[in-house]
C-alpha cells in the first residue's frame, strides 16, 4: 500500500512540475493535466503548486508511515536489549571489565 502512494505522489509532483513549467515556458504540452481541466482558468499556476507539494507531501508521509517508522521502533528495542545484556554481563565476569572473556 505504502508504495501506491509513493507513486501517486511521485504522479502528483510530475504533474505539478510539468504544469509550471507548461506555464512559464511553454513545454511540456503532454504533462501537465491542469491546463486540460478548464476548471482553474487563470489560476493555472497555483493549482499546479499546489499538485507539487501535495504529491510532496504524499511521498514523504508514505514513507515516514511506512519504513522510517518501524525501522526506528526496532532500533529502540535493540537499544533497550543491548543495555540489559550489558548490565546483567558486566556483573558475572569476574572482574575481567565487561569483556565477557572468563
């Protein structure tokens, strides 16, 4: 699900760039999507604004939602194990200074 709306929002920004630059220079005729609508009649420029940012917008909340979240989660647990396994390891060494060596 989460790579759906990586591509969406991929789609959105495309279409948001290939507007503006539809807009300004005249290129780009098959991209943009706003100029084809009729809807936003001279508000072409904002309209393709704002499919940029919300095609930025999904890409980077897929990807927070999607891997940065559960990769940090588990960071967290391994930090929490590490800490335990020290501190139980460091007191039944025999004085060796933690190394685990007996």
């Amino acid at each position: 699900m989460r790579r759906i709306f990586e591509v969406a929002g991929v789609l959105l920004m495309v279409w948001g760039a290939g507007g503006l630059i539809h807009e300004w220079a005249g290129w780009f005729h098959a991209w943009g999507v706003v100029h084809k609508l009729g809807w936003f009649e001279g508000y072409e420029v904002y309209a393709n604004i704002v499919l940029a940012v919300a095609g930025l917008v999904l890409v980077v909340a897929s990807e927070r939602a999607g891997g940065a979240g559960r990769a940090g989660h588990g960071d967290a647990d391994a930090q929490r194990t590490d800490r335990a396994g020290d501190a139980g390891g460091t007191g039944g060494t025999g004085g060796t200074g933690g190394t685990g060596v007996r």
